[in-house]
C-alpha cells in the first residue's frame, strides 16, 4: 500500500559516519551572500569524533536517498522496491514485507558506513511524506480511460495531464497521481513480472507531501506507527483517493459539469468571430474526445439546442460533427469507444475495492 516513504531525524548529527568510508559522503557548502562566510553545519559525527560539516551532505544507492541538513537527516526509500530487490515497485507488501523493509534499508546504511542512532520502526523517526498506491489491471489500455481522468476534478487539488499517460491533481500538499504503470516502467527502467506481460496497469496513488499533510491525512506519523497501523493504510488511501477525485457516486454529475465547460468553451470560440469555429473545436478536442465528454450524441444534440436555437442551423453543424467521426471511426478499425460511465465504474471499483 506504501510505496515511497521518507523520514526525518532532527537531529542529523546523532548520526556516526565510518571515518573510513566517509569519502561515500558527498558534502557541499554555500557561503552567506552577505558576507560571504561558509555555512557551515554539524552535520554527522564521525567516527574518529569530529563533526561532518557542510551546508549540505547526501548519500544516494539503489536502495536509499539520505540527505543531511541543517534541519536534520532525511532518508527516503521505495518500500516495495527495497522488498523486491530493486526491480520493480509494482506489488504492495505487508506488514511483516515493511519490517523487512526496514532491516534491509538499515543494514545498506550500515554497509555504506552509515550508523543510525534510532531503528527506523521507532518513533523518533518522523514521516515527512508518504506516497499511498493500488494498481487496476484494467480492460483496455490507459488511453482509452483518459476522458474519464479528464472530467475528474480533484477537489482543492489543480489537474493536468501529462505526457499523454499520466494526470496529476496537486496543491502544495497533497496530490493524487494516475498513470499508466507499464508505461512508465518502460521509461524509468526496471523488470515487469511475467504475470503482468501484456497487461493493461492503471496505477493511482495518493501522496502527503509534507509532516504535516502526513498528520492530517493518514493513520501513522513516525516509523513505529507506520508498522503498528499498517492495515489502516487501505482504508485511507481509499477514503482520500474517493474524497478528492473519484468523489462521484453517478459519472453523470460528472459529465454535466464537463459539458457546461465545453459549451462556454464553444461560446468562447465563436464569439471570438471565427468564422469556421466548429472545426476549429473539433481539431481542438478531436472528435472522439467530443463525443465521449459529451455522453453520446444525445448529449451532443441537447448542448447544440443551446448552441442553435434554430432547428436547421444546429442539425447542419451536427451533420459536420458526424461526418468526422465517421472519417475519424474509418481509422480506428472499426473500434466503437465504450462508454465512460462503464470505464469509471471499473476504475472505481477496482482501484477503491480491490488491491492489484
């Protein structure tokens, strides 16, 4: 259910540094701009006794990011990238999967020289952010549920899609993250499970971005609660993942809030004058796009009632918009999209019920 968790100590320079393998450590130092002196920071003890100093220090493997600052150390992880020996983070772990975790995270600081003052399952270790997941194997390709990511709108969060497989809905604090898994495993690197060769994977994750979103958010707040109240993660990243964005019971509340949009955006346009202002829009959203944020053609033909009060005028424009989805369907092999309250439904279900 975790998948990347970071944590602070804030006191960094309770932690000891291996003299002999300080030169892991790579430190840098930035001067006061007014007087030019270094900032100069504690940050570690060494084991020979004296001070690691420096603005800055970090300590990044395959397995870890540690970071030592003036506000203290923090270390962050991919929990279940660390369980399953850095090839993939695709499969949530238990339980007894994070203390694991833990073990092993502690034991590659120890083997790069790093000893920790406190274990990681202990309360003196704050969570400073927290990155909750479920995967959905789902029936078609990511693709085909962008128009439902579309309509979502993150309560209090801003929306954007980016690179055609991912959308995000963020503040400073919080955001919730759907992307398409397979896809970006195949830009960042790392081994699918034969189980999931070929397959469609949906991945949403909701992430506190900070201490204090941590606290608001989500059941656990330092390392030993992050074990103690494992099993009640489900139960927060389904309750924040349907607050903020899967919030609709019917997608039909959803789509009339879209269509309102898409109506002002078509006033916009041909108030604006232009003369050909339909296909303008039609280039704009594509056609397919169209006839999915719409509902259909009924849903079509009752926003242009609106549009064309006159009856010939609005049936001359909806010709124009079922001549290009019939040139637009010619070359989608014969492909009829489906509809998107079936796609929501699925999504919901599976990303809010089920664990993938």
């Amino acid at each position: 259910m975790i998948d990347t968790l970071k944590l602070h100590l804030p006191q960094s320079n309770t932690i000891r540094i291996e003299s002999s393998q300080a030169e892991k450590i790579s430190v840098t130092t930035k001067s006061n701009v007014g007087t030019g002196e270094a900032q100069l920071y504690p940050l570690a003890t060494m084991s020979n006794g004296k001070y690691l100093d420096g603005t800055k220090a970090y300590l990044n493997t395959d397995t870890f990011q540690l970071d030592l600052t003036s506000r203290g150390a923090f270390l962050k992880f991919s929990m279940p990238k660390v369980y399953h020996g850095g090839e993939h983070n695709i499969y949530p772990i238990g339980k007894g999967g994070a203390s694991k975790v833990f073990d092993k995270v502690e034991q590659s600081l120890a083997d790069n020289g790093v000893d920790l003052p406190y274990p990681l399952s202990s309360e003196h270790w704050k969570v400073s952010r927290a990155d909750l997941f479920n995967n959905a194997l789902t029936e078609y390709p990511f693709y085909a549920y962008n128009a439902v990511f579309a309509m979502l709108h993150g309560k209090r969060l801003k929306g954007r899609q980016y690179g055609g497989t991912g959308f995000l809905w963020s503040n400073k604090s919080r955001q919730v993250s759907a992307y398409d898994k397979i896809a970006e495993m195949g830009v960042k690197g790392g081994v699918i499970p034969k189980a999931l060769e070929g397959e469609n994977v949906a991945r949403v994750e909701f992430r506190a971005m900070n201490s204090q979103a941590v606290r608001k958010n989500l059941p656990f707040s330092n390392g030993s609660e992050v074990l103690s109240r494992w099993g009640d993660s489900r139960q927060a990243y389904t309750s924040k993942v349907q607050d903020l964005v899967f919030r609709f019971d019917d997608i039909k509340d959803a789509m009339k809030l879209v269509q309102l949009a898409e109506i002002e955006k078509l006033k916009a346009i041909k108030a604006s004058g232009e003369r050909y202002y339909l296909p303008k829009y039609i280039k704009m959203v594509g056609v397919v796009s169209m006839l999915e944020m719409f509902d259909g053609w009924d849903g079509i033909k009752t926003a242009f009632t609106e549009l064309y009060p006159d009856p010939s005028n609005r049936n001359r424009e909806i010709k124009k918009i079922e001549k290009a989805y019939f040139e637009a369907s010619t070359l989608m092999e014969g492909i009829e999209p489906v509809p998107v309250a079936q796609l929501y439904e699925e999504l919901k279900t599976k990303l809010l019920s089920e664990v993938a």
